[in-house]
C-alpha cells in the first residue's frame, strides 16, 4: 500500500513484496488521509475557540482573548489561527468543543498515555489507537518524529521519518546486524523495515522544523502511492505562566499549529479534498486562571478539524456552560462528548471501515458515538 | 561469567582495565563517597551560570527588544553578538562534554550511571534558557554531591533547588488567603496556587500515583509549597536564589495523604520540610524508586522479588543512598544472566566509548571559547551528536525525563542512528588495538560476537557490526 520509496526518492515505485499489510480492497478505494496532530501540555480549549460568554472575562480578565475571529453567535476563534479560519469560511473546517478523552486525574504523563493508547489505565496499554485502527482496516502510516509514538503503535509496526546529517550505514551491514536481531523480535521487524528502504532514503537530509515536515508529510500524503495517515507532535501547551490572550505563549503555541495547517493544505493540493486533520491533547485547562496569568490543568477542551472530509463548518458541542454548578469540579469545562468516538467516527470515514467494526477492535466496544453523520461528509 | 553485568551497572571493560575477580564488591565498593568531576579546565559554579543566564535574559528583553524594536534584522544581528558574549551557544555543548568526560574516565563508573539515573529522575525540562545555562550545573552541584547522603537531603535539595522551583513553575504560586493573595483580590486580580511542582513532588519524585492521592492532596500541598519562590527582579528576571517568602504563603494547617501538617516555630516554612520528610520514607517512595532503579539497571518489568530487596534495605538504613545503591547492585548481578535491558542512546554511546578506547568528548583545549563569535562547528558537535541519537541530557521534554522502556525507543529511524553512531565515533580515533581482546572481557558469548567480524579489517567496520548489535542494545 504505502509506498516509502515513492516518498523520498520519487522515481523508483517499487511494491513492498509480501507486505501482509498489502490489501487489495483497499486500493481499490479512493485514497483518503487522516492527520492526528498531539498537541502535547493539554491545550485550552477556552483559549482556541472562546465562547461568547460575559463570565469568561470574570474568571480570566489578564488572559481574556481579544480580537477573535467570528465563527458563530455562541464562538468564536482565536486570532492566531488565520489558516484554520480561512478553510471553516470554505467549509472545510469544524471544531467539537467541550470534549475530551474519559481522564480527569490532570495528570500529563497519565493523560498522554491515554490519549495516545485510548485506554481507560494509564500506562497498561502498549500499543495506539491509531495504529490498531489502522491495523483493522489494514493499513500503514507515517510518524514524523525520531521515536515511534505510542499512537501509532500496533502489531503492525509501522514506519517513521526524521531527517538525519549523520553517515549512512551501508546495506551489507544492516544486513550482518539484522541477523544478530532475534526472529519475530521488535528490532529485528523494525530493522527489515529500515533495509527496504532505498540506499537514497537513509541519508536524507533536511530541516526540521515542524511546519518543513508538515510540508514533507502532506507532499508524501498527496501521493496516491503515499502513505495515509501521519502523526505530528507539538509540544509547550503547557501553559502554566505567561498564557497570555492574543499574544503570548498559547498565542505563539496556536500560530505554529495554523502554520502546520497552512503548509498541509498548501502542500496537500487536490488531495485536501480526501484529507481529514484532527486534534488530540490530554486535557484542557481550568477555567479560572492563576496568580501568574496562566492556567492549570483542567479536563474539557476543543478538538480542531480540518479538511475537504469535514461536513461543515460547525461547533458541535453538547455546550455544559461555564455556572460553577455546571462545571466539573467546579473548576473546569466538563466534557460532554468522548473524544473516542470522534476519533472512531474519523478512522472510520477515513479508512472506509465500519464504526462498529473500529470500536470493537480499538475501544473494546464502548458506547462510543458514531458522529459520522454529523461530522464528516462522505 | 556474568560478563554482561559490567555494561548493565558501568560502561563496560575498557582497553586498559583488567576484569574485576569479584563484581559485587568492585561495583559496591563505587558508591561510597561522591568521585570528582573531571575536566583540565575551571569548572564554572551553578550561581556562576545563573549570572550569564541573567544577563541573557535582561539583555534581550529589557535593552535589546526596546532598542530595535523598529528593525528586526538589527535585533537579530544584536541578539547574536549577545548569544556570543554569554555564551548561549555555548555552555550547553561544554556541560555535555564536562559531563561525558567525567563519565568515562571516572574510577566509579557505576556511581556515574547512578548519577545519570538520577538526573534523570529529578529531571528538568527543556524550557526558556535552562538547558544552556543551568541544568548542566543542577547535575553537577545538586543531583551528584546529594548521592551519597539519605534520600531525603537529596529530595529537599533537588526540590528547593533553583532549577526545579522554575522547572515546575513553583514561584508563580500565590496562596489565596496570603498577604499578597488578599492584596491581590483587593485590586481585583486572581490569586491561585500553581499546582504543577506539588502534583510532579508527588507523582513523579516521590510516592507515584500508587499512593492514591487526591486533587485534594495536590491542592494541599500547593498550598504548603507556596512562598518558595525565585524573587523576580527587572534587572535579573527569574535568575535569583531561592528564598521563601511568606507573604505568598497560604497559612494555616494543610492535610496531605491524611497527614495534618502545622507550623511549628515562628516560620511556617518548616511545613515543606515535615511533608518532604514523610514522603521521603512513605512505603511508595521505597517501593516506586526501587522499582524504577530495578527497571532502568534490569529488565523492563522488575519483578517483587527483584525490588524486595532493595526496598528493605531502603527501610533498614533509613533511605541511606549507598546502602539502597548497594541492595540493588547485589539484585542486578544475580538476575545478570537472566534479564537484559534495552540501553538508551546516550548510555550505549558512552560504552561503546568506554569499550574502544575513544576519543570523545571533547577536551577542555578543544573547548577553549573567546565569547566573541559563533563557537566553531567542532564545538558544537557535542549537542549536535546527543540530537541525533536521540538523547540530549539537558532536554527531556517531560518532567517524568527519558523513558527506561525499550518500546520508546525502537523506530526506525532511532535504529538507522545506532548503526551510523559507531563510525562517528571511529573517526575520532580510537586506542583499541585488539578486538578479540576487547570481546573475551566483555562478551560471555565471545565467539558469536567474534564471528561477526571475521574477515574484516577495518576497526569502523567492526564496530559498525558490533555495537548495534543485539548483544550491545540489550545488556
């Protein structure tokens, strides 16, 4: 199916020869992409995408963000995020706020594992969401990130790219270390894996800044050889000091996440149409700020979404409201809908494989919502 | 022979070191007393870098950001000459060798992995100018002259230290009903706690999330932390020591994990301290770190009988370092020959180091700056290198620091790293003559590894096929 060589090299197409992963369904099928961007620290939600609600100035007077970018009478958007706002004009973005994975332990490590693994424990799953959604509907992906993310993590063993200036080790002798590496072990599939890429892919070189690979992810995305999911990382939403409204370090952390939107879609051309970008992040943030103009972690939070894959431009919220009685724990915006059932709802749309079929496979069937409908235009 | 043990707890046999008769003694015997760092050249003070580090902040944000806040290219031109003249460039390559060459010339390898587990366990993140100014020193000055004392001192000191007040945000804590707290209400601003240093106190440094403790307790706890602060001045910013300030400090009584904590005397600072206590020998203090000890030494999942021990020596010398160092060095030989462990980059480069004699790091010639321009691309090798492998010591993104599982780190493109590393490091010259040598003292398995190399020449060649291999990832 994915084709690394394609992807680098972009001469030389060559089938990955008994790839148990090669399914002949799905090439039948119009390609279709799905981009996870983990927005690492819990992102605030209330910050991203306000909500036009007088007593949020209470609970935030030095942090309140001005200057939003409208979106509906109940929301609207932050000024950072220009890119996002031009495709919800076109109708090709959505935001679902008020969500959030089931964690409410405000803790990062825990909350990371979680929403990576899509468990209910921290710490007791080894492999992701994702890599078991595409190992169900069988397919391979991409990390731009020099470890392998626990999202993407499955039996499927799946592939990752991150620019390199070292040497380049020669193929007889990944060839002689590959036969030290037990059968059926974790290196031993991870190092065939290096060896059938192309001599031309293991120096390549390049800049790593985030919004580089993001072009380099969509150019790969674009493909129709390419591979169909890619994974991002951004890290610092950790906002405890200096949040700031418009400007400052959420400002600076949402810019760069427009950025990585912006190069995607410049980069994916056409394909933009069959692509679906989502969010992901551990938590949100309270909803009162502290003493130093930042906030703590909190549990609520919007999911961003971008793509010609989205149905239209909306906030789908179950809104709970910020009156102390609402909020939970008194402290943060409540979670109303399980972050879950849209990822299931996106893997589902975009891996042409039935809802019902994902959950039972990846969530180990909770009631989780099939938003499809009401989310993503098929 | 359990050859592998001295890899699992050290760097290996080296070119000119003989094997040690008696394994559990050598290793015991190297957790005593705290070895010096070594480097042929000064040594600069943490409070040392805290100047350079205050004047990089001063600098930028109050002259140089005014200055030319019209003109962007000649705020950047000025904020180079800047970077140059404070060394930002710079210190973060020199505390990477200072710290690699300790390392591998110590007579103690194996007080120097406990000092890397250590670090790493009180790690400070990559955040504002930390990494080129300060941690380098917080591991040198904290972390490794607290080793060799009880847990609790070198649990107080990593905690009240400056970089971990900063690191977790600790001085941005304002307890509601303090004197500054009310004054703040008074002009109608907020005044809460920050909770991160108190939550990461419990969940990561101390009793873990298997002591079942409560929002409640964080809270709580925020709440007796708040006061220690960094002052934040205009001239110095966040660069001064910490103090405690008792006019940000919640008073009153606070309860953590059932405990009611009071202030005795006439400061309410003690009350941290009486907390600091209690966690330091709370029963999953000792259970969690002698896990997390037998899990980086060991095996991916330590089992009870492994943690035992150590966990009673823990109990029996009342959190006394060497003793808990010593337990676990006794478990680690005797499950050598049946546990291996995955080894992170920045451990398996330096016995790959260690094991053929190499020339790295840099030596403090080689290091010699002027602070007048960019340091040469030799001297920035050092960051550059621990980048691409995938380890920079300075820089874990997490406060939980670098993972122990091999899971985190097997990719491909971290294993293209391990096979490209050894010709890094051959080109710098190695003093390693004899291979074989070099494999009888390390390998129990010697003929396996020796096969690997046969008919080659190229010492490169044989330490591209050697090191990453599976005998040298997993110990």
């Amino acid at each position: 199916m994915i084709n690394r060589r394609t992807f680098l090299t972009g001469s030389i197409t060559v089938t990955l020869l008994g790839s148990p992963l090669f399914s002949a369904l799905a090439e039948k099928r119009k390609k279709k992409n799905l981009v996870v961007i983990s927005l690492r620290g819990g992102m605030d939600g209330l910050s991203a995408v306000p909500p036009t609600d007088p007593i949020l100035e209470k609970f935030r007077p030095d942090i309140l963000v001005r200057k939003t970018l409208p979106l509906t009478s109940d929301f609207s958007l932050h000024p950072s995020l220009k890119n996002f706002h031009n495709a919800w004009k076109q109708g090709k973005a959505a935001i679902v706020h008020s969500s959030n994975i089931p964690y409410t332990m405000r803790s990062h490590f825990e909350g990371q594992d979680l929403m990576e693994s899509g468990g209910h424990k921290p710490f007791a799953e080894h492999t992701g969401w994702l890599g078991r959604g595409m190992e169900t509907a069988g397919l391979e992906g991409l990390a731009i990130a020099l470890p392998m993310p626990l999202i993407l993590r499955s039996k499927a063993n799946l592939d990752n790219y991150f620019p390199t200036k070292l040497s380049t080790p020669s193929p007889d002798i990944m060839k002689q270390v590959a036969t030290t590496y037990p059968k059926d072990s974790h290196l031993r599939s991870t190092i065939e894996r290096v060896m059938m890429r192309p001599f031309s892919m293991l120096s390549g070189t390049g800049s790593r800044k985030a919004f580089r690979l993001a072009s380099t992810a969509a150019k790969a995305l674009s493909k129709s050889d390419g591979p169909r999911v890619a994974v991002f990382d951004i890290n610092g939403f950790d906002t405890h000091a200096a949040q700031g409204g418009s400007n400052g370090e959420h400002a600076d952390k949402l810019y760069n996440l427009d950025k990585i939107f912006g190069q995607l879609r410049e980069n994916l051309g056409s394909t933009f149409e069959n692509t679906l970008i989502v969010t992901l992040t551990e938590f949100g943030r309270k909803v009162e700020q502290n003493g130093g103009n930042g906030t703590e972690h909190g549990y609520g939070t919007a999911i961003l979404m971008m793509g010609g894959l989205i149905k239209k431009a909306q906030v789908y919220a179950d809104w709970p409201g910020l009156k102390l009685r609402n909020m939970f724990e008194g402290q943060d915006l409540n979670a109303t809908i399980d972050a879950r059932s849209i990822y299931c709802s996106a893997m589902a749309t975009v891996f042409d494989t039935d809802f019902q079929k994902l959950n039972r496979h990846v969530f180990w069937n909770d009631p989780l919502e099939n938003l499809q409908d009401k989310l993503f235009g098929i | 022979m359990k050859k592998n043990f001295f890899r699992k707890v050290g760097f290996g046999i080296g070119p000119d070191e003989l094997v040690p008769d008696d394994p559990v003694s050598w290793a015991q015997n190297q957790v005593n007393k705290v070895p010096p760092l070594i480097w042929d050249n000064r040594i600069r003070s943490g409070e040392e870098m805290l100047n350079h580090y205050a004047e990089w902040v001063y600098t930028d944000r109050e002259i140089l950001r005014k200055k030319h806040k019209e003109n962007r290219h000649a705020y950047r031109e000025a904020k180079n000459k800047l970077r140059y003249k404070v060394g930002q460039k710079y210190f973060e390559n020199l505390e990477i060798c200072i710290r690699q060459n300790t390392v591998l010339k110590s007579k103690s390898p194996v007080f120097e992995r406990l000092w890397l587990f250590w670090c790493n366990h009180f790690a400070i993140i990559d955040k504002d100018a930390m990494p080129q100014f300060t941690t380098g020193p917080y591991h040198r000055e904290t972390i490794r002259t607290n080793m060799c004392g009880s847990f609790e001192t070198l649990l107080k000191e990593a905690t009240l230290g400056w970089s971990m007040i900063h690191n977790l945000d600790n001085s941005e804590s304002i307890g509601p009903q303090s004197e500054w707290g009310k004054n703040r209400r008074k002009r109608g601003k907020l005044a809460t706690v920050n909770e991160n240093h108190a939550r990461e106190l419990l969940e990561l440094h101390t009793v873990s999330p298997a002591a079942k403790y409560t929002q409640q307790d964080v809270v709580q706890l925020s709440y007796i932390m708040a006061g220690w602060e960094h002052r934040h001045t205009k001239k110095r910013k966040e660069c001064n020591p910490v103090r405690f300030n008792y006019k940000k400090h919640e008073p009153g009584n606070h309860k953590v994990l059932g405990k009611t904590y009071k202030q005795r005397g006439l400061s309410p600072k003690n009350k941290l301290f009486d907390v600091l206590k209690d966690l330091a020998i709370h029963p999953e203090t000792r259970r969690f770190i002698s896990y997390k000890l037998c899990r980086h030494f060991l095996t991916d999942n330590p089992t009870e009988d492994m943690i035992a021990p150590i966990v009673s020596a823990w109990e029996q010398s009342d959190g006394n370092l060497p003793t808990i160092h010593k337990a676990l060095l006794k478990v680690v030989y005797d499950y050598a020959d049946k546990e291996v462990k995955f080894q992170n980059p920045e451990v398996w480069m330096l016995q790959m180091v260690h094991m053929v004699g190499g020339n790295w790091p840099l030596q403090a010639d080689e290091m010699k700056y002027n602070f007048k321009i960019k340091p040469n691309n030799h001297q920035r090798k050092p960051r550059f290198f621990m980048k691409e492998i995938g380890y920079e010591p300075y820089r874990p993104i997490q406060p939980n620091g670098y993972s122990d599982i091999e899971s985190d780190w097997i990719s491909p493109e971290l294993l293209i790293r391990r096979m490209s590393a050894p010709k890094e490091i051959a080109q710098r010259r190695i003093t390693l003559k004899n291979f074989g040598q070099m494999i009888d003292k390390n390998f129990d398995n010697a003929e396996e590894i020796k096969y690997l190399i046969k008919d080659i020449k190229s010492p490169s060649t044989k330490m591209q096929l050697i090191f990453p291999s599976y005998r040298m990832l997993k110990t």
